[in-house]
C-alpha cells in the first residue's frame, strides 16, 4: 500500500472518530438538557464544522456549481469595505483566531496559490453548508417562540457562517486575480 493511501485511510478514520465524538456528545446533551434544548441545534452546526475540517485534509469542498464562481474584480473597495468585511479578515489575521482554520494561510515560502484557493473553498464551503443546515433550526426555534434565542442564533450565524463565506469569497477573488496575471505573464 502506497503512503498516499495510508494517509487517505488515516484521514477518513480520523473524520469517523471525531464524528462519532461528536454524535456521542450530541447524545450527552440531549439526555443531560433534552431534546427541547434551543442550543442543541447551535452545538450540531458547531459539530458539523468540526467534522468536515477534520474530513478536509482528504476532501477538499466544493460550492455548489451556481456559487463556485467569484469575480476576480470583488476586491474592489465598495460593499466589503462598507460592511466590514475586509475588517473581519483583519481581525482574523491578526488574533489567535487565525488557528481555527490554519490552512488557508501560507505557511511556508513557497507559495502554493492554487492549493491555498481550494483550501479557502473548501473552508468557505463548510460555512456555507453550516449556514444552510443551521437556517431552518433558526426558523424552528423562532416558531416554537424563543425569539431571544432565535435572534441570538441569527447573530451567531453572521458572526461564524456569514462573514466568513464573505471574507473567504474576497480572498478566493483575490488569488484567483492573482492567479489570472501569473497565467497572462507566462
């Protein structure tokens, strides 16, 4: 067996194992809080990241085709900067934040951008699924009449899924701008 299969089978187990911790820590929560709990669902999405990131080494995400393209020309000052986008990749940048997702940065000298662009798809890809997945809790929580929550939960869905899908699309612009004047100079 090659190393490269090793390591796939490695990866998947690793993504098995930190799935199945997380179905047994959803299995402790609703017997300690109970299946009405409203934060159940925040902690499922949370879990759900964990297990994709820890899947992403051997998977690399995709957007849905409809979603996959950016245009290399979003940089432009304009909404992202009237929003706080660029901000909040700053803000990611500069704090230990910057751990929770390693791997769309450059780590090393050489400069993979090609990498590093499926790297930040994949990473925006888990967002947006989280986002996707954690909408309709959302909506279930605000009809059961737990508006407190249910609005905490709308903020906490800007705060860890919407403005990094906005940051991490500025960035996949960026490389790919890059990308598009390293193949017109060669």
């Amino acid at each position: 067996m090659g190393a490269a299969v090793v390591r796939l089978w490695l990866g998947i187990g690793k993504a098995v194992v930190v799935g199945a911790f997380f179905c047994l820590c959803t299995l402790i929560w609703v017997r300690v809080e109970g299946i009405g709990s409203p934060w159940l669902g925040l902690f499922c999405m949370f879990y759900f990241m964990g297990t994709a990131k820890s899947a992403e080494p051997q998977f690399l995400f995709r957007m849905p085709a409809g979603l996959r393209a950016v245009d290399s020309n979003a940089t432009a000052a304009g909404a992202a900067d009237r929003w706080g986008i660029r901000s909040f990749g700053s803000f990611l940048r500069n704090t230990p934040l910057r751990y929770l997702n390693h791997s769309v940065y450059l780590t090393s000298p050489r400069q993979d951008f090609p990498a590093l662009l499926r790297k930040a798809e994949s990473a925006e890809t888990i967002h947006f699924w989280a986002a996707v997945l954690f909408t309709p809790y959302i909506a279930y929580i605000a009809f059961r009449g737990l508006f407190a929550e249910a609005l905490l939960f709308v903020l906490i869905q800007a705060v860890f899924n919407l403005y990094p899908i906005l940051h991490l699309r500025l960035v996949r612009a960026r490389l790919t701008r890059l990308l598009e004047r390293k193949a017109g100079v060669q």
